[in-house]
C-alpha cells in the first residue's frame, strides 16, 4: 500500500496493519511523518509495526525526534538500499507470526 498524505497513511494502516511502514517525515496534509508515527504507536492495533522513516532531514534534531516519537529505524538520503533491505529483512524476523 501507498498513500500520499499522513491521515490517507493512518486511514489504510489502522483498517489493515501493514507488516511495516516505510515513513517519509514531510508528508502533506494535516499529519508529517512525526505525527503519523505518534499515531501509529498510540494505537494498539499498529504499536508493533516497525517504522522506517526515509528522509532528506538527516541531522541530529529530527532523528531524536523520529526516535522520540518511536520510529524502529531512520535512514537519511541518500541512503543504501541494501542496508535498507536487510533491516527490513531483520525487523520482519522480529515480528511474531
């Protein structure tokens, strides 16, 4: 699943938890990817899913904040996609069945 905006990301992940979200920090819409990701852990239905965020804003303020808010993992652009996949890999053995 895709989605645009933060309340369209919400919307899908509380109707179907995804196995992991892949989180921009600069969504449009009334929700950045902050908010999306507090969201996503105030929630019992989406607290276990693992957050990645993927963001052009690498610096020491906003991946404080990601972790603050309770993103699993936080990759600055540009990143490896290798590295990108073996977390993803990982935080999937991690999840229960």
């Amino acid at each position: 699943m895709a989605a645009k905006t933060g309340a369209k990301a919400l919307e899908l992940a509380m109707n179907t938890p995804p196995d992991i979200v892949l989180l921009d920090l600069h969504l449009p819409g009334l929700y950045d990817g902050f908010a999306v990701c507090e969201k996503l852990r105030a929630n019992p239905t989406t607290s276990a899913v693992p957050v990645v965020v993927i963001s052009a804003s690498d610096d020491t303020e906003n991946r404080a904040r990601a972790a603050k808010t309770g993103a699993t993992s936080y990759y600055g652009k540009p990143f490896s996609p290798m590295a990108l996949l073996k977390d993803i890999e990982t935080l999937g053995r991690r999840r229960p069945a």
